[in-house]
C-alpha cells in the first residue's frame, strides 16, 4: 500500500466522513450561481498571499478616442436637455425629445457590437456615461443603464442563438425595441428559485399553426423600463408534465424573449418608487402561448435560467450601481464643500466647525474610495474577468458609502436640503437611496449572506474542491478526489498560520508589499490583514461547517474584512495610477486609517462570537498578539481632508471629474453653486481687509477706501450670488394643494393686531 492510499484510507476516510456529515451537499441552484462568474482578486485575497505587483500591473480603466467624444458630445448634450425638477414633479417621465435623442444616438446600444449595429462600447465607457447621466438625473441614468445591464442585450450577446442575435440586437441597438428584464414576482424577490411564474410545455396554435412551444402564466412587478418595454426577458419555471422533451417534468428556470404585444401580455399601471420617475411597473401574463424558439438560447438553454440571472445581476452589481453610487458620492463631495465654504453662520463659514469637518471628511473619502474600486473592478471587466463576488462587495460598498454621503450632506445643508424645489440638488439623489439599496439583491441578503458566503466557496483554494467531492454520488470517486484537495488545504492552513505569525508579530512591519509601489507601510497592514482572515476563514468554516450558513452575524463580519482589504487596495491603486499625487496623501492616509478601523472592528466582532472559543484564543494569539488594532484617523488629518473640498484648485477637479454641473441650462443650483463658490474665493481677500477694519457694509468699507469701486462690486456680486444659493423654493398655495381655497386666510382684527418688531438687516441686504 503506498503512502497515498494509506493516507486516503487511514486518515482521509474518516475525515470525509465527519465532513459529509456537517456540510450539506451543494444544490444545482448553487452549483449554478457559483459557476455564474469567474474569481478575480477576490480569490488572491483568500490565499492571504496577494500578489500586490499583479494587482498595481493591471492597466488601469481608459476611455477610447471613440468614447470619450461620446462622453464630450452625446451625453454632455443629454444632460442639458434634463430638467430634473420638472420631470420628477410635473412630467412625470423623460420629454418625448429626450427618448428620441437617446435613441438617435444609441445609448440604449452602447454595449452592442457593431457588427450589430451597437456603439461596442468598454465596461468603462458604459459606466463613465451611467455616471455622468446620473449627476444630471438619476431617471436619465437608470433609463440607459437597464438596457444595457439588466436587459436582454447581454444576455443575447451571451447565450442567444445566431437567428436571435440577427434579430433582436440590431433592434435594441438603435432603440426599436426598448427592453426589460422580468424577475421579480410576488412571490419571490431575492429568492428568485421560489418564483411561480410558470411556462407549460404543451402543444398549441401559433401565427395560425399547431405547434408544439410554452403556456405562460405571469406576475412580474418592480420591471424597470416595463411600462415601455416592447420585449421583455422573461424568468419563469418551466415545466414539461407529458414529457414532450424527454428530459422529465421539471426542467428549472428558463428564460424566454417575448415580445411585449404578445396576446394575453398585458403591462399593468406604474410604479412610483420613492418619487423617482423613471418607468417602472408590473407586467401579467394569461395563458400567452409561444413556440419553444422563444427561449433564449434555443432548447439547449432549457434550464439555465439561474445562470443567466446571475451573469444579468453581476453587470448590475459590477458596474450600474457603482456607476451612479459613484455619481452621487462626488456630487455630494462638489457640492457640500461648496456650500460649506459659502454658508456663513456667526460670521463664518461653517466649513470652518470641525462638526462639519468630520462628516465632509468622510465625503470626501467616500467619493475617492468608491471611485478607486470603480475604476479597478472596470480595469477587471475589460481584461475579461467576471467577478461575481467582487460584483457583489461593490453592489453593497457602494451603495452604502452613497447613502453615508447623502445623509451627511443633508446634514451639512440643512434646511437647503430639505426644502423641494428647483433649487434643490440633494434631493433627488436622497429620495433615490433607498432603491439603490434595495434592487440587483437586497443590501441586507447581499451582505450577510453573499459576500462571505459565495467568496468562501467561490474564492478559497480547495473550498469548491472539496464541497464537489462531498457532493459527489460515486462515493469512491468523491474520496479519492476530497483526499487530494483536503490535504493541499492543510498546507495551506499552515502556510497561512505562518504568515499570520509573522505578520502579526512584527506589528504589521514584516510582510509583502509591491516593489513599484509607494506607501509601503499600508500595503504591509493589508498583506498582514489578509493572511489573519485567510486563517480565521479557515478556522470559522472548520468549526461551524455547513452551519456557517445560518451564522449570518459573523458570515457578515468576515464580509466586511473580505470587502475592506478589497476596497483600500483600489485605493493604494488609484493613487498610483494618478501619479501618486502628493497633495492626496493626506486623503489616501485617512481612507486607510478609517477602513483600518472598520477591518479591526470585523475582527473583534467574529473573534468575540465564534462560538468555539479555542479557534478564537488561537487567531488572537497568532495573529494579534497585541490586540486587534483599532486605528482612529487624528482630528489634525479629519480637518486637513475636508478642507480639500472647500478649496478651488486641481485637487478638486480630480476628485470630483466629469459631473453635469449645469452646463446648457440658463439656470441650474449647482451652477448657481459653482459660481457661488468661485466668486467666494476670489473675494476671500476683500473680506479679510473688511473684517481686519471692523466693517461689513461694503458701502462705508469703500467710503474709508477699504475697497475700491470695482472691489467693492465684486464683492457686492460675490453675496448676491450667495443669498441666491442660500435661498430655498416657495409655491402658490393653490399650486400646492387643491385643497388650497379651504384654508382662507383671515385678516387679523385690527384690536388684536400686534406690532411687529422691527427686522435687523442682513449684512447682504444692507449692502443692497
């Protein structure tokens, strides 16, 4: 007996039976949701290992000659037709011109071949034009990011016959068909296996002939672009109770493409998610009757729903969300340091209060790191990669770190933010959060049970290995192939458990770190972080096994550990890619020490709940031996970073590139803003002799020569310019309500009549 089979008999065979018995078997919806995707760097970071040079060499995110005038021309031209106030509150949808524009154009084909018809189009171009349409409008932005992520170009151009592909994209390319996508239901929303949404296979007539295809039977809601599709991408369970097919009655989600007039197709009333009016509403099917050619990719894709949906949601997770996530993070970062540099209160401005420094610091991390893990998993997607879990860590990160900028920046306005109107450029995008949240996989599911979850079998070295020998139904066959993969684990766990040491020793200074790269010192902490939760992975799946599952608590920690080491290397990574721009050090050194915060508190969260302690005591000993670190980025560095965004300068532009800032429309706030803020600086010295001579009426400043004539109007201008950013939108009452006229107002008797005090001037209007 050689040593292999001794090994496989005497030791392997016990543990692949104790194994078998705490992992249950993976299902085909698994298997198919983890095939769905390829690892990327995900994958590196379970090594512990990562290879930092392989990540700093990947080319980064550029726009073709092609693109980019897209970028300067079409979309540029988009934006100024948008009327945001006007289509959220009285239009309710995008102008008739605009969808004729967009069509014109082909933004519904930008990731359409040409040889279809289409733009051809990079990942990075598709999500540059989300991203700048987004800062005009969030409806513009989802109008053109659906058909080319979640509708059925993609998934023609991947799994589509030759015959579909002829047909239906050079139709979608130039906007003769207006797609959706047809998932959600009643009934299943993130567990979109319990959809009852049902295809019957059956014979029937069809275009006059006996033929044999699908009854279809539908409820379909939340369909964005559904009220106006003319085809849609259908997901139901199909079901063959004769046998036409031979292959069994109960042959899984499948998907089909059908046209919208189809009979017994019906598009029900819209949709109104959260004052957002981009065209979203409910579609039925009764008894609607197609052949079996309607299936997407023919009979031979007959059960490969599953997959489709997830290659459909990871373009939505890769690059839409983040897309406009993005938008919303640099809008937030333009304009709250903006307003914080022009709102003055008790004669300054209220950037100047270090209560508003911590939150616009953190917007202006947000804005950075948010568009640094944009730019890297783009570089990913146009060298062909298909990160499933990465798309799933930018879904979530991304649409969090949006809502925090939001919030702060609502906080930050105050009563600018929350007043409607024209004038108002936070709220739209505050209103929208909420659905960003919510859609291509819930936030909470997304979180707690995908990151980790699918990362620790998609990504781990031998995870995947091993759970397909547990599954596998030849029992001999499935030791043979768990004895060769379980033991490569071993040696893997050692390794890892020696980097750990090492790493975790030396405080962090010891440790892989790119040999091209600057910042060497927050490199190390990442490589140290990567070898403590390769092991405390490892250690976390040994002990709980197929239970980790319904751990969802910790499952959801050792996600945020996997997703932070993630996002703060496209950090380090966009900072090289930049030039390693000096000015930005004290940005890239807060985001660290911040997101350092976040793995530490991850850490302690697992180490504190692992309920076998034993694993717990040996991570801390390995790994922290002096505690989990809890860096806190200094009140110095918070101040210094928030000032970024109230200074005029490159700095700023390169945070905050290629917004709508109002650009073709006669007025516009954030164009009214950017004045504001331009103006503000330039007089900033003006002010300073004022208030250094105790004056603040601009007219005796120039009486005692303070100021001269033109100095004095510009700061004149310069104020006027502020009270008209400063100001909110009032409307008519009758406008407001019809319930105006039952609120007549009474004039007071002239007996109660009280006097009211005389009002003080404000510094502005004293000048006027």
């Amino acid at each position: 007996m050689g040593f292999h089979n001794f090994r496989r008999d005497r030791l392997s065979k016990a543990i692949y039976g104790w194994a078998s018995s705490i992992m249950p078997p993976i299902s085909q919806t698994e298997r198919e949701a983890i095939d769905a995707g390829t690892v990327w760097w995900d994958g590196e970071l379970f090594t512990g290992n990562p290879d930092w040079d392989e990540f700093l060499s990947m080319p980064p995110a550029r726009l073709s000659p092609e693109e980019q005038a897209f970028m300067d021309g079409p979309v540029r031209e988009l934006c100024g037709m948008v009327d945001d106030w006007k289509l959220n509150w009285h239009d309710r949808d995008l102008p008739s011109e605009v969808w004729d524009y967009m069509r014109k154009n082909k933004f519904f084909g930008m990731i359409i071949p040409k040889e279809f018809g289409g733009l051809g189009f990079s990942n990075t171009a598709h999500s540059e034009v989300v991203r700048t349409l987004s800062s005009a409008s969030v409806v513009a932005g989802v109008t053109v990011m659906v058909p080319n992520s979640l509708g059925p170009g993609e998934l023609l151009m991947h799994f589509g016959t030759d015959e579909q592909r002829q047909y239906w994209l050079p139709r979608l390319a130039d906007g003769r068909e207006i797609p959706c996508f047809g998932l959600t239901s009643p009934a299943a929303g993130s567990d979109a296996a319990a959809m009852t949404d049902t295809g019957i296979v059956e014979y029937g007539t069809f275009e006059g002939k006996k033929v044999l295809g699908i009854r279809l039977n539908f409820h379909k809601r939340y369909i964005t672009l559904g009220p106006v599709a003319t085809v849609m991408g259908l997901a139901f369970q199909m079901r063959d109770p004769d046998n036409h097919l031979g292959c069994g009655e109960d042959l899984g989600i499948t998907v089909a493409l059908l046209p919208t007039d189809t009979p017994g197709v019906s598009h029900g009333e819209r949709h109104i998610p959260q004052f957002t009016f981009f065209q979203n509403g409910p579609l039925y099917g009764k008894d609607v009757f197609v052949p079996l050619d309607r299936i997407l990719g023919g009979e031979k894709q007959i059960g490969q729903g599953w997959t489709m949906l997830m290659t459909a949601l990871a373009a939505g997770r890769s690059i839409s969300l983040p897309s406009q996530s993005a938008a919303s993070a640099a809008v937030c970062a333009r304009a709250t340091g903006a307003y914080a540099r022009v709102r003055t209160q008790f004669n300054m401005p209220i950037g100047m209060f270090e209560g508003i420094q911590g939150p616009l610091a953190d917007i202006a991390a947000n804005a950075y790191l948010i568009d640094a893990a944009r730019r890297a998993t783009l570089a990913a997607l146009d060298n062909g990669h298909k990160p499933s879990v990465i798309s799933a860590i930018m879904k979530y990160h991304a649409t969090e770190r949006m809502r925090r900028s939001i919030e702060h920046a609502m906080d930050i306005h105050g009563g600018k933010a929350i007043i409607d109107g024209p004038r108002n450029y936070l709220g739209s995008a505050y209103r929208s959060v909420p659905i960003g949240i919510t859609v291509e996989g819930a936030n909470i599911l997304t979180r707690n049970l995908m990151i980790f979850g699918q990362g620790a079998i998609r990504s781990h070295p031998y995870m995947l290995d091993e759970l397909l020998a547990l599954s596998d139904e030849d029992k001999k066959t499935g030791l043979d192939k768990f004895d060769k993969a379980f033991w490569k684990h071993v040696g893997h766990a050692l390794k890892t458990a020696g980097r750990a040491f090492v790493r975790g020793w030396s405080g962090g200074h010891i440790g892989p770190a790119p040999s091209r790269g600057a910042l060497g010192r927050h490199w190390k902490r990442l490589s140290r972080y990567s070898a403590a939760f390769a092991l405390l992975s490892d250690l976390s799946l040994l002990t709980l096994g197929g239970s980790l599952k319904r751990r969802e608590l910790l499952s959801a920690r050792l996600g945020d550990i996997l997703a932070e080491l993630y996002l703060l290397a496209c950090v380090l990574k966009r900072f090289e890619d930049d030039g390693r721009p000096q000015e930005d050090r004290p940005l890239v050194d807060f985001i660290m020490e911040q997101g350092e915060g976040r793995i530490g508190k991850a850490f302690r969260g697992v180490l504190d709940n692992l309920p076998a302690r034993w694993a717990a005591v040996l991570v801390r000993l390995v790994a922290f031996p002096g505690g989990v670190p809890d860096p806190v980025a200094s009140d110095r560095l918070t101040i210094e970073v928030a000032n970024m965004l109230m200074k005029p300068g490159a700095q700023r532009e390169r945070l905050t590139p290629d917004l709508y800032l109002g650009e073709g429309h006669a007025e516009h706030p954030l164009k009214d803003l950017e004045e504001a803020f331009r103006l503000v600086n330039e007089v900033a010295p003006l002010e300073k002799k004022m208030r250094e001579a105790k004056i603040s009426d601009v007219a005796q400043a120039r009486e005692v020569g303070i100021l001269s004539a033109g100095e004095a109007d510009r700061v004149l201008t310069a104020r006027q310019t502020i009270d008209r950013v400063v100001a909110v939108d009032s409307f008519p009452m009758d406008e407001v309500s019809p319930l105006a006229s039952q609120h007549q107002r009474k004039k007071p008797e002239k007996k109660t009549a009280r006097r009211a005090s005389p009002r003080k001037k404000s510094v502005s209007e004293a000048a006027e």
